[in-house]
C-alpha cells in the first residue's frame, strides 16, 4: 500500500484544524496579526469542518470503513496536537504552513487521481497467448487469447 493516502489524510486534517483556529479572533490575531472580518471567519470555519470531513474519506477507501475511521481518528489527534504546539509556540509559522498544506494537498490529490499503469506480462502456452497485468492492490488479471 502507498503512503500517499496517509499523506492526504495528514494534510486535510492540519489544514481543517489550522482553518478552524484561524477563525477564531485571538489565534488570528496571533496568525495574521489582525482581526478577521466575521465573513473571513465564517468561511475559514466552514472550510475548516468541510477540510477535516473530506479526510474521512482517503481513510475509508484505503483501509475500510471500520479501520479507516481509526486512522482518521489518529491524524484528527496528531493533527490537532501539532496545530496547538504550533499556536503555543510559533503562531506566526501557520501562516506558511496554511500554503504548505494546501499546496500538499492538491499534489497528492494529482498523485491519487493519476492513473496506475501495471506492467504486463505476456507469454505463449501451446496455442495461445497469455497475458497478465498484476497490481499490489487489485491482485492478477490474467487474460487468455486463443492465438490464431
């Protein structure tokens, strides 16, 4: 299994929690250094919630439902453990680290949407030709042509 999806699940989570801080008028203050006009902060909450629930979902679909949420549960607690360290310590530093994770997360969607090409094996038995392609993750699929 890749890590990319591990990568997205991280990326989401410290981006929805860094938006939903970010909304909030003291850590903007310490952020951005001025207070954000009430539509900032509600389209910063939204996009935050809307950022941490679309992690739910690379979670699921690598490692099933029942797995899955635990991952998500994971890096929501790593996540916000690291964004607090951040606000605690180095406030100015999420700022930068808003444009890395946004940036981090359209990569990774690319990577994830990019098509994966397997190699395929080709042999003859006898007559016919056999031909396989063999992914991690789908197993084999071995197609059998009669030759001619």
């Amino acid at each position: 299994m890749s890590a990319t999806p591990d990568w997205l699940i991280f990326a989401l989570t410290a981006l929805g929690f860094g938006l939903l801080s970010a909304s909030m008028d003291r850590h903007a203050k310490q952020i951005f250094g001025v207070h954000p006009p009430k539509s900032t902060r509600l389209l910063r909450t939204a996009s935050g919630w809307m950022a941490l629930a679309l992690a739910l979902i690379p979670a699921i679909a690598a490692y099933g439902p029942s797995i899955g949420v635990s991952v998500w549960v994971g890096f929501l607690a790593i996540s916000s453990t690291l964004v607090a360290l951040l606000l605690t310590y180095r406030p100015r530093a999420l700022r930068p680290a808003f444009y890395g994770a946004v940036a981090l997360t359209g990569v990774l969607l690319i990577t994830l949407m990019w098509p994966d090409r397997a190699p395929e094996t080709r042999r003859e038995e006898g007559n016919r030709h056999v031909s396989a392609r063999c992914t991690e993750n789908d197993g084999c699929i071995t197609v059998v042509v009669n030759g001619q």
